[in-house]
C-alpha cells in the first residue's frame, strides 16, 4: 500500500512514522487532516481483527500519547471532533474485541 512504499522510500522504520512527524507540525489544519488519515485506516475495514491489527500499529508507534497531546490544549473543535472519534471508536473496537474473545474462549475474562 501507499504507506509502505512511503516506508520504504524515506527508510523509515515503521510504516506510519511520517504520520507521527506530521503530528510535530504547528499548523492545526494539519493535525485535523492526520487526524482524519488515522481515524479512516482505522475505521474503513470491516472486520475487527483488521481494525484491530491497524490501531496496534498505531499505539505501537506512540499515536496514543500524541493523541493526548493533539486534545489537551482544545485550540481547535474539528480537532476536538476528530479525537473524540479516535477514543470513541478505540473503545467500540476493545467491546467487540472483547465479545469475539468471548465467543471463541468462552472461559476467557
């Protein structure tokens, strides 16, 4: 995909890191366009393990704290809007995550 090539032409690490260097930016259109780019990669499949598989990637690569950091300061309502998305749909994602793990291991917690 897009981000993989982008990986591999700028030698990044991971393949979202220039998102996590876009997050560094001032400009607050560009922290409400990234935060959009991440909440569409993370919502747009259907399936949960997919989602799932994606959001790690992201929390892997420290979005969760720049996240924190994007929604303290409320400088911005779109932004505001986009990562109270982020949570909610991060929370709707764990509650069904929960429910397959339940229905596979039925013992499970």
């Amino acid at each position: 995909d897009a981000f993989d090539f982008i990986k591999k032409q700028r030698e990044d690490l991971k393949r979202f890191d220039i998102l996590k260097e876009i997050s560094r930016e001032d400009e607050i259109s560009l922290k409400v366009a990234l935060m959009r780019i991440v909440n569409s990669l993370i919502s747009s499949p259907k399936d949960i393990n997919t989602r799932a598989t994606i959001r790690f990637e992201f929390r892997e690569n420290g979005f969760d704290n720049i996240v924190k950091k994007l929604g303290g300061n409320g400088e911005d309502d779109e932004l505001g809007i986009q990562i109270q998305l982020y949570r909610t749909d991060q929370k709707v994602d764990a509650e069904e995550m929960q429910k397959v793990t339940k229905a596979v291991l039925p013992n499970a917690g």
